[in-house]
C-alpha cells in the first residue's frame, strides 16, 4: 500500500536494529513499485539503482559510510530531487544530511522473534 502512494521526489528513511527487518521492508516497497530485479543489500556499495518499476528506485545502505564526503562523492543529495523515490536504510545515521520532507519508517522488534512494530512519521 506505501508504495502505491510514492511519488517521484519521495525519501524513505528507515531506521532500527540491526536484524530489524529494513532490507525486509525495502525489498516489499521494490516489489509493490514494480521492480522486476532483486533488490539486494548495498552495503558495501552504499547505492544500488532500479529502474524498471513505475518510478526508478534508488537504494541507500549508509552503515559503512566513514563520512558525509562519502555521500557527497556519489551524488547522494542529487537523488533526492531526481524523478525517483529513495529508500535509505540506516537513515538515522545521516539524519542531517536528509529532506525535512521525507517519511521515517523505526522498525522495532515485538514480542516474539517473527513480530516487527513500524513507527510512521
């Protein structure tokens, strides 16, 4: 249902543990725009980029990122006004590097080990 509401310009921050469920979470978001590739982890690669949903979809993994150069480097603000959607996961992480405008998404463990709670904000 989130991803059919996503327009191109949107950020997702997703935030929690490790083991939280964001690469879970990001691969359902890939799938309900469409994206035909398996969405893998970039988190040695900090981006990965898919194109053929109905809006491109630009991966962020920032948990090995050393610095905001790194970010810089690869052009990360540039996507945030591109004509896709980004998905960061270990948002909180860059907090003040991202859009006041975006959706944050805490993923939390429940009480039981397959039980996930998700924060909207």
């Amino acid at each position: 249902m989130l991803a059919a509401e996503l327009e191109a310009g949107d950020v997702i921050a997703l935030t929690g543990d490790l083991g939280a469920g964001k690469t879970t979470l990001a691969k359902a978001i890939a799938k309900g725009l469409g994206v035909e590739e398996t969405l893998t982890s970039p988190t040695f690669t900090i981006l990965q980029e898919y194109e053929s949903g109905r809006l491109p979809l630009y991966h962020f993994d920032v948990y090995r990122v050393h610095s905001e150069e790194e970010l810089f480097e690869i052009g990360m603000e540039d996507y945030f006004y591109r004509s896709g959607v980004c998905l960061i996961e270990w948002a909180d992480l860059i907090e003040d590097l991202l859009p006041e405008n975006r959706r944050t998404i805490k993923i939390s463990r429940g009480e039981n080990e397959s039980e996930r709670i998700c924060e909207i904000s």
